[in-house]
C-alpha cells in the first residue's frame, strides 16, 4: 500500500491585493469589474472554491483561463454533462491493462502481483485527482456544474471541503497545495445547498457600457473605437428588449469581429439589419428586435 | 442619526446579518464567519471592494442582490449627512435651487450617460429639494439654527423629518427632459435623425439612464430617511421584496420582467419532473458495453449485468387555464408559464376557459408575442358560453365533450385558477373521471389557501379530488415543482 500524505494543504497566494488581480488579469486580456476582481483576490487568499453563475457568454469560463494564464498556472478542466460520473470526474482503474498484467505474470506470487497491479502505471487520472496530485499552481475549472446530477454534487463536496480523494488501494491523498478552484453554473438548476455553502458566489453579468466597450477594444484592436461604442450602445438597448436571449459580451465581440471582416467602419441600418443575425441567435428574438427599433 | 453598534465592526456585521435574515435572505452562521475573514482581508476603506466582498459570502443566489444592495447601503452607508460630491446645485439669486439651471445640468449628464456625475447630483437634489418639514424655499441657505442640525456640513436649517424622493424629483421632473435631450443628441432642434432605427435606439437609451436617475434618488432619499428614522425602519419599509417573493396579483412592470426570467427555467424543471419516470420501476433489456466493461473488475465473468436504463417518458401535458376576470392577475402569470411550458413539451394542449371553453394551443406558436395573445384568447368564440362570470363545473363539462380524448393514461394535467365557480355546481364526477384517467393531475391556485373555500370557492371540494396548491410567487410555484412526484 501507499504512503498516506498527511502534511497540511498549505496555500501560497497568488495574489498580493485587489488591485494586483486588476492589473494582472487586464495584461492577460481580460478586463475585469471590481466584483471580479475582489472575489478572485478572496477566493484565493480565503482558499474558497469560487461559483461563478450568470448568462451565457459573460466570461465565465474565460476567467478561469485568464487566472491560470495571469499566475503561470496549469488549467485543469472538468467538463460537466449529464450522466458524468466518479469514473470521468475522479480516477478509473485501467482494467483492460490489469487483466493483462496478471494474464502475464505467470508464476509470481499473489501479494507482488495484487501491490503492482493497484499503482501508479495501472490508475487512469481524471481532472479532479490530477489537479490534487499536481505540484505546481494549478487552476481547476468545473465547468457547467448545474449539467451534473446531484451525486457528483456530493464527490465535489468532498473534494473542494479538504481537497482531498480516497482511492481504497491507496488511502488518502491530500492535495499539498490547494488548487485555485472555479466553478461556473448556467443556473439551469439550482446547485445544493452544501455545495454552495463551501464556496465564494459570483453573479457575473453584463458588464456596464464602459467596460463592455473596453472589452469589444482589447478582443477586437483593430475596431475603430468610435463603431465600438455604436455596437455596445446598441447591444444595450437590445438587452433591454424583453428577447428569449439577451445578447451577451461574446455576440457583442463576435458582432466587432464581422464588422471588421466585412470591411465596415460606420453602423447604418443596413448594416444592422443585415447582421442582426450574430447578435440575435433566435429568428423571433431578430424578428421582435426589428419591429421593436423599427429597422424596416 | 444611526446609533452605533457597540462591540465594534464585528458586532456590526452581525447586526447586519440579522437585516438580511429579516428580509428573507438565509444567511447562516458559517456566511457571517465567511463575511468576517472577507472584512479582515480587504481594505475597509474601498467601499465597492467590501461591497463586493460581502456579497460574494453571504449570498447564495443571483435574485437577492436587489436586496442585499439596499441594506448595505443602510449598513454601509457612503457617509453621514449630505455626503456631497463635486457636482453642485445651481442656486439663484434670492437664494432657492435654480431649478432651470438644475434641469441643464441634469440634461448634460443625460445626454453624456456620465454615471458618476449623475450620482453626485442625486445626492445633492435630495439634500437641496428633498427635506420634508424644514423650511423650504430658503432651501437652507445661512439660517440661523438650533442645536439639531449642528453636524450638517451645509445648509440645515432645522432638521427635516424626513426625505422624500418623490418631492425631489416632482421639482426636477427627470422624465420630461427625454425631448430635450434627444434634440441635442440629433445635433439640434432642427436636425432630422438619420433614421428611425437610430432615432429608437437613442431614445431607449436615454429612457434607461432617466430611470437609472429616479433610481439613484430614491436610493440616496432613503440613506437620508434612515439617518432620521433609524434603518431598522428604513429596513422594513424600504427595502424592496426579494423577486421570487413578489406576489403574482401585486407585481408591477418591472416585477414581471424579473418574474418572466423565473418562471422559464421551472417549467423546465416542471418538464423533467413530469417526464421522469420512478427509478427503477422497470428495468430494461441488458446493456452489453456496460455489461461487459463491469465485468472486467471479475476477470471478464459477467457476474454483475448492466441494465439499458429506460427511456425517459414523453410526456403529454394538458393546461387547463382560468382566464377570467377574477384572476386577471393571475393569468398574466399563467400565460407566461403556458408559454414557457410550450417550449419544453412536445406534446402540449392548451384550453382557457370562463364559463365555456376553447382550445388555445395554436396560438403559443414559437414566435408567440404575450400581450396579443390574451386579446385573441379572449375574441375566441366559444369561450364565454352563457354570461362571461367564471362557471368551472360547465367548463369542466364542455372540456370533457367537446375533447374526450384529450385526457389519456401518458397526460398529465395541470388546471390554474382560483376554482371561484360562483356559487353554481362545481361538477366534481367530471373532474374525478379526469384525475381517473390522467397520470397526473395537480391544481394551482393562486389565492391564499386561508381563502379556500370561502365564499363562492370550490377550493375544498376540487383539493379532495386532485391536489391543490397555493402558488401565489415563484418561490412558492419553485416548492410545488420540487415537490411533484415523480423526483
């Protein structure tokens, strides 16, 4: 059997102060609000996982890439989808690779053959168990956390509470350093009560004018500033327009980037109208917009 | 003025927890220690960064913030007194609030959506017009004064009673500058806009930033109000209700708006529940992958087969909606969850009903438009049978002849009304018949189940044959779809 790690999580911030997550995460590209900023700046040094929940396309997952990318960590990812399981989310046995190992080890005895089947070379490391075992900073994303069923809900609580994972061969490994944890949700159902309990929440939502604009400016440089302002302006005021989606900070960056692969540097009516359709993904959304703004 | 805790900041912030638990928001001592570290870790003196900070560890849901954000501004306050800022009423001769000069301000900083300056004239339009109970007119220009205003920075000639939003901005009146400024966003009186579109998108624009204003003075009047009247007060009458605790007949405008983001994720809710079949009440034929790949762990003997897990059910559902005048209010609520519902079900009928009935699911098409919609509902023929007051023991009757085949063993039914049936036979054998043949029935009713059966309600008699729920806000329609069997 394996050792047991019994040394405490111990925890290097990341992070000196608010204002250093602003200035670090803007020079990685991503702009971030106050809100953004304070509550990475406590999630690391509280050592909280950090449930980050809003509407699609406000840079939920973005944030994740852009902590790692700011800190020199690694980013490990855990996709959440229906029906995923400890076998995706934590670690699986290699089996076919077992079977094959015993089939090949005639005459050995049993105690050398059972210790050498259960390590190391056999264990298939999901993202959860490898982000425990990594030594060096490390970001862990659990994307999509509301898709999972509740009884991953429960592997999460026991991982992100001590950040630790039993493997019945091996005993208990405790993570040596805590990863920074970010947990995204859709809010398509509402997570556990325990499993937000042990977390730091985040509604992240559409950012105000002035930042948005900012954020169209760095993602797209080469727009002019003055057709960036047109488009948040009036991205504005189509999320004000009751629609089944409301336009988010990724249509109005992928809106500047079709501006500028069509060669467009003014928004006049044809122009909307003939690209509504990247803003709007709904053909009753474009339709009530149009009737709305009377584009016709 | 706002009596200090004693016991220092961490018994403020106690005192605080105990403001957000009154207003509904469950902040559990595990937040209030969580909050604690969080004050310890910033710097106190960035008022939106411990704003921020607090938020991110005591609340738990997107929905609460509305409230959370008015009682830190009770708790928190930006400061004592008046607070002023950069940006200074304009102030006439004879010393009152130039209230022309006001509005030229106003409009400039409309026209620039220039936030910040905004908020500062917020601010100093309650502390110029908005005092209650002191001398007006003078607007507090050098009196002499007693005692009690001693500790206000400017102006302060005996202190008001208190602060009132709705007499600042009746003296400013925000709403009618939208004329003004679109006139100088155009680029003058006499320019035409390039189009209409652009002409709408400034308009809307403009109109929002006019809201965000009367906003910011109401907040800013009620940070004043509670240095008088104590928070605890402000607290209570203040602070706005938490959207999933709205009720659906006094929900205003804005309510609605927050309510319809609501409601559309719990009919999905609602789908799934009403799809999912009891776990394990059948098990299927044998999954050979997984079968096989399980009994690898026993040297390849399957000892242990994998069942293929049962096809999640289509269901059918059928609404069965009240549209009469006494539930007016209501119905609002219930198109919008008919409408939500439309999308997640393949299989829907829609029926609205007063004292006949009418089969509506034609006109939930994808691209439906609400307020239309109750329009035709109601031109339908064949809805109002005898005298247009709501009869559901008729309704139930024609629904159960014009459409016997509706209801089968896959439907599950859902009924919305306030079984009001005035005074006239509330037709249970029907009802039975249907709660019979249906895989589910279950009723919403949107009156206070104290009110069940009072009067000409048939609440009592209905809830004995299928089960009825109170489902007044979304918090509560939230519980019944949780509660639905199958989980």
């Amino acid at each position: 059997m394996r050792r047991v790690s019994t040394e405490p999580v111990s925890q290097k911030t990341l992070f000196d102060s608010v204002d250093d997550v602003m200035t670090r995460l803007t020079d990685v590209g991503y702009l971030p609000s106050t809100a953004v900023a304070t509550t990475v700046f406590l999630a690391d040094r509280l050592g909280k996982p950090l449930l980050v929940e809003g509407p699609a396309g406000v840079g939920k997952t973005e944030l994740a890439r852009a902590v790692a990318d700011a800190t020199g960590s690694g980013l490990v990812r855990l996709q959440c989808y229906e029906g995923i399981d400890e076998a995706r989310a934590l670690y699986e046995w290699n089996h076919a690779k077992q079977l094959l190992r015993i089939t090949a080890s005639q005459g050995e005895s049993w105690d050398d053959t059972r210790d050498d089947v259960f390590s190391e070379e056999f264990l298939l490391p999901r993202p959860l168990l490898t982000a425990i075992r990594r030594t060096d900073p490390t970001v862990l994303l659990v994307d999509e956390t509301d898709k999972a069923d509740v009884e991953v809900e429960g592997l999460l609580l026991e991982v992100l509470g001590d950040f630790q994972v039993t493997v019945p061969e091996w005993g208990t490994i405790t993570a040596n350093q805590r990863p920074f944890t970010l947990l995204t949700s859709n809010a398509t159902r509402e997570l556990s009560e325990a499993l937000k309990r042990r977390c730091l929440f985040l509604h992240l939502d559409f950012p105000d004018p002035d930042l948005e604009r900012r954020i169209v400016l760095t993602r797209v440089p080469q727009l002019p500033e003055a057709l960036a302002e047109e488009l948040v302006r009036i991205v504005g005021v189509l999320r004000g327009i009751q629609l089944r989606k409301a336009p988010s900070v990724s249509e109005t960056i992928d809106w500047g980037r079709t501006l500028l692969a069509l060669g467009l540097d003014t928004l006049d009516d044809d122009t909307v109208r003939s690209t509504l359709g990247v803003v709007l993904k709904h053909q009753a959304d474009a339709q009530k917009a149009v009737a709305e703004l009377r584009l016709n | 003025m706002t009596p200090v805790v004693h016991g220092g900041l961490p018994a403020h912030l106690v005192d605080f927890v105990g403001a957000l638990r009154r207003a509904g928001i469950a902040v559990g001592p595990g937040e209030s220690v969580d909050a604690a570290a969080v004050v310890a870790e910033l710097d106190l003196l960035q008022r939106e960064q411990v704003r921020e900070g607090l938020a991110a560890a005591m609340l738990r849901r997107s929905g609460q913030r509305a409230v959370f954000d008015a009682l830190f501004d009770l708790w928190f306050p930006l400061g004592q007194g008046a607070a002023l800022g950069e940006v200074a009423l304009p102030y006439a001769e004879d010393g009152s609030v130039d209230v022309e000069a006001l509005r030229d301000l106003l409009a400039g900083l409309l026209r620039d959506g220039d936030t910040a300056a905004m908020a500062e004239l917020a601010r100093a339009i309650v502390d110029g017009l908005g005092a209650v109970g002191r001398g007006q007119g003078q607007g507090g220009q050098g009196q002499g004064q007693g005692g009690g205003g001693g500790d206000r920075g400017q102006g302060g000639g005996g202190r008001p009673s208190t602060w009132s939003a709705y007499q600042a901005l009746n003296a400013v009146r925000p709403e009618t500058l939208l004329a003004r400024v679109l006139a100088d966003l155009r680029g003058g009186a006499d320019a035409d806009w390039d189009s209409p579109f652009a002409e709408e998108v400034s308009r809307r624009q403009v109109r929002d930033r006019i809201s965000s204003f009367r906003r910011m003075v109401t907040d800013e009047a009620r940070r004043r109000g509670a240095e008088i009247r104590g928070r605890e007060a402000a607290a209570r009458t203040g602070v706005p209700k938490q959207g999933d605790r709205v009720d659906f007949l006094t929900a205003n405008s804005e309510q609605l708006a927050d309510l319809r983001r609501r409601v559309a994720p719990l009919a999905r809710h609602l789908a799934s529940r009403l799809a999912a079949r009891r776990r394990r009440a059948r098990r299927g034929p044998i999954d050979l992958r997984r079968t096989l790949r399980r009994s690898m762990s026993t040297g390849g003997v399957p000892m242990r087969p994998a069942f293929r897990r049962p096809r999640p059910g289509r269901p059918e559902l059928v609404l069965f909606c009240d549209v009469s005048g006494s539930v007016a209010g209501f119905s609002h609520f219930t198109m919008m969850l008919v409408q939500a519902l439309r999308e997640q079900f393949s299989r829907i009928r829609i029926f609205c009903f007063v004292d006949g009935c009418v089969e509506v699911t034609d006109l939930f098409g994808p691209n439906a438009d609400l307020g239309g919609v109750m329009a035709e509902i109601t031109a339908r023929p064949g809805l109002i049978a005898f005298d247009g007051h709501s009869d559901y023991g008729s309704a139930l009757g024609r629904f159960r002849e014009g459409w016997p085949d509706v209801v089968g063993p896959r439907t599950s039914l859902l009924l919305l009304g306030d079984a009001r049936t005035n005074y006239r036979d509330p037709n249970l054998t029907v009802l039975g018949e249907l709660a019979d043949q249906a895989r589910h029935v279950h009723w919403l009713n949107p009156e206070p189940q104290a009110q069940w059966g009072t009067g000409d309600s048939a609440a009592r008699s209905y809830g004995q044959v299928v089960p009825m729920h109170e489902c007044r806000t979304a918090a509560q329609l939230a519980g019944v779809v949780s509660g639905l069997l199958p989980v």
